[in-house]
C-alpha cells in the first residue's frame, strides 16, 4: 500500500514542485518589472487600461495570457496571487484581458487618479448628447486601430436603424477618414446609405501622419465589404497602401483637404458648412482625432516656418541641428529617428522627469543614441523661446541656448473643445472611470 502511494505521490510532488518553481520565477520577474516601472515614472496608462478588483481576481492569469502585447512586452502580471498592470505604459487598450478574466475582476477605464482624460459623453451605441451626433474611434478615447475600425463599424450599424429617407439630405455625414471614418465609409456603402465623407487633411487621419517606415501594430478585424483583415505588425505605407485600394477598390464618396466649420441642427436635420462647400444631414459621425489639433508651446518665435508638429521623414534633417519636444513616443521616435541618421545633431527636451508616456522600445532606442553620442536628452527642460538659429531653454532653473535649425513639437494633441462646445457636445474628464 505505501508501494503504491509512493508511486502516485511523488510525481505529483515533483510536479507540484516544478509548478510552484516556475510561479516564484514568474512572480519575480513581474515584481521587479513593477518595480522598473516605479523607478523609472512609467506609471500613467496613456489611455484605455485595465483596473482590477483584488477582491475579485484569483490570480488564474487568464488575463495575462491574453494580453495580446504580452509576447513583446510585459504589460499585465501576477504578484501574490493577484493580477497587475506592471506596465502601463505599454498597455494599448485591447481590451482582451476583460473578455478574458472568468471572474469579472477586471474594468477597462480612461484615465487615472492622477491624470485625467477628457472624453465625449456617449450612450452606448455611440451617439453624444446631441441627438444625431454620433463619435467614434479616437476622439472617443479609442486609439488603437483594431478598435477604431470596429467603433467605425458599430456606429454606422447605430445610426442606420434609425434612418428615414428624406430628399436632397444625406443619411449621414461622416467627418474624418482615419481608421474609424474608413469603416464607417464602408459600412454606410455596404448598408446603401446616403453618406458624404470629408477629411481634412488625408487618408489615414493620424496614421498618415506617422513618420516614414513607422510600425504600426493592429490585430485581425472585420472590415464591411472587405472581410476579414489579417494585419499585425506592418508598416505604416502598407497600411496606408491597403486602405486606399479598399477605398478605390469600393468607389468610396471620400473628399480630402476639407474641414468643417460649423454644424447647425435646423427642421430636424443638420447643416454643414465645410471649408469648401454646404451639407444637409440627417444624422453626423465625428471620427476625428486628437491630434488634429497639436498642442503648441506658446512661446515666442513658434510662428517661425522652422517649426513643425509631426515628423514626416528624418532624412530632410540630415546635417541640421534639430529639437525635438516631448516626452510621448511620437516625440522619443522622432528624436531617435533623426539622431540615428548619424551626421545630425538632436536635442530632445521634455519638461518631465522620466518618459512617463513612451513605450519601452521607444526609450531603449533614446538611451542607445543618447550612449553613441547622437542624442542630447533634457529633461527637467523648457522652451522659452525659438528664433531663427538658436532656442532658448530652461533647465532645472537655468538658463541655455543652443544652435537650432529646426524644431519638431510632439507634445501630443488636444481635443478640439472649441469646435465640440459649438455644436453642443458634452465632455466629461475621466479619473480612473469606464
């Protein structure tokens, strides 16, 4: 009898053994993940992310598991039998660990106790509290692009259940043609719709913004009339080169360089005047971003022709001297793209202590230019002004000029409250909310 005891005991304590080993590996490297994250300031999440009820989670790690970033990064972890958002930084809004977690322990929200957001108030199916205006993609805080696309969709599904024919009036005027707006595009042609789609600068929205070669990082979506896209890591010019055979490919009613100016609701129909011409709309999908309007710096000389608010292509700043701004990834992708050309010289300046808002590979491609000698980091620094070969900066409360000829500020976007106060549209800053 104690034969055969032995015989079933002691694989299972070898097994059980080998499990807890590898759980006390995991849990220390998580630990100390989390507390890279806290040394270095990377705590502020830049968007949608997870936060997990302790008295909920039971530590089953079906979140972790599903975290679509966890093969790149560590994004969520398990400590003392409890999930984690050791990184939050790298958590782009998936989504996947809520679907995941068996125990409910787990709500997706915007912002932080710390850091607020600024999101449209919405109903679920998208519409704001102006009847007839519906939001999708980033401007409603959804930035990754597997989730725009599907908003896109969603609110295009939304706004037809409610359509009524009317003469001479479109069924929906869509405003942006970013991921969300080209969605949006295809499910309105796929549902016979009577849709216009105006964007103001190109296709793409934000992506068409991105610096040349940039990656993008998506995951498989159903598109209307399309089908089932496969997109992963790509880059953004093939991206981009996808979208528009799927725009030409449908004959999609899509007009660029045009922006609109003012939306009135008049006989239960909306008015669009555009920077071109005039719309009448039964119903109105704002699929604009953030980014559309930059953050400036609001010092003297900004108004200077060397001062731009994206990066397009790091060679046309081969042998210049450059300032790059910002502390966000597109600032830190910026600096390292130019930097490493190798015959620049780059200064990157942000006015915080650490990148707390910038992807890990972005920063590890900072300090590897910043070791060669081929990026200055400022941290702790602010432009006070830019003139025409220099940029004056403070730093920790001194004061510095350095040779300039070209500045790059990506201090991120803000939401136009401007335009959404004028035609009445509600916002709502979130801290740490759903």
């Amino acid at each position: 009898m104690d034969v055969s005891l032995a015989i079933y005991a002691i694989p299972l304590a070898l097994f059980t053994g080998i499990y807890i080993w590898r759980q006390r590996r995991t849990q220390r490297r998580h630990v100390l993940a989390l507390q890279d994250t806290i040394s270095a300031g990377m705590t502020e999440p830049a968007s949608l992310h997870p936060l997990i009820n302790d008295s909920k989670c039971l530590g089953c790690g079906a979140c972790v598991k599903a975290c679509p970033e966890t093969s790149h990064h560590d994004v969520l972890g398990l400590i003392n039998g409890k999930a984690v958002l050791i990184g939050p930084t790298e958590c782009i809004g998936h989504g996947a660990c809520k679907t995941a977690c068996p125990f409910d322990a787990i709500t997706l929200v915007f912002g932080t106790e710390r850091r607020g957001l600024d999101i449209p108030v919405l109903k679920p199916n998208f519409e704001s509290n102006v009847p007839g205006i519906f939001v999708a993609g980033e401007l409603g805080g959804m930035g990754l692009i597997k989730n725009a696309l599907t908003q896109g969709r969603q609110a295009l599904e939304a706004i037809a259940k409610t359509a009524v024919k009317r003469d001479g009036v479109l069924d929906v005027l869509i405003v942006g043609a970013g991921p969300a707006g080209l969605a949006a595009s295809l499910a309105a042609k796929k549902m016979g719709l009577s849709y216009q789609t105006v964007e103001q600068d190109s296709l793409g929205g934000a992506v068409f913004q991105y610096p040349r070669g940039k990656l993008v990082m998506t995951a498989p979506v159903d598109l209307p009339i399309v089908g089932k896209v496969h997109f992963r890591n790509t880059t953004k010019e093939v991206l981009l080169k996808f979208w528009i055979q799927a725009c030409n490919g449908n004959g999609l009613k899509i007009l660029y360089k045009e922006r609109v100016e003012s939306m009135e609701r008049k006989d239960g129909v909306f008015h669009i005047r555009t920077s071109t011409q005039q719309y009448v709309a039964a119903a109105v999908l704002l699929a604009i971003g953030r980014r559309g309007t930059p953050r400036k710096l609001g010092v003297p000389g900004e108004e200077l022709p060397k001062v731009v608010y994206r990066l397009i292509d790091p060679e046309q700043y081969r042998g210049q001297h450059v300032m790059v701004v910002g502390g966000g990834d597109s600032a830190l992708e910026a600096a390292a793209s130019i930097a490493e050309l190798g015959d620049t010289e780059v200064c990157l300046s942000y006015r915080g202590e650490a990148f707390q808002r910038a992807k890990q590979r972005n920063r590890q491609r900072v300090e590897a230019a910043r070791a060669k000698g081929q990026l200055k980091v400022l941290l702790n620094s602010q432009v006070r002004a830019i003139r025409p070969d220099a940029v004056l900066l403070n730093q920790s409360g001194k004061d510095m000029q350095l040779a300039n000829d070209a500045v790059i500020v990506s201090a991120g976007g803000i939401l136009p409250n401007d335009f959404l106060k004028s035609i009445g549209i509600e916002v709502e800053t979130k801290w740490g909310t759903a």
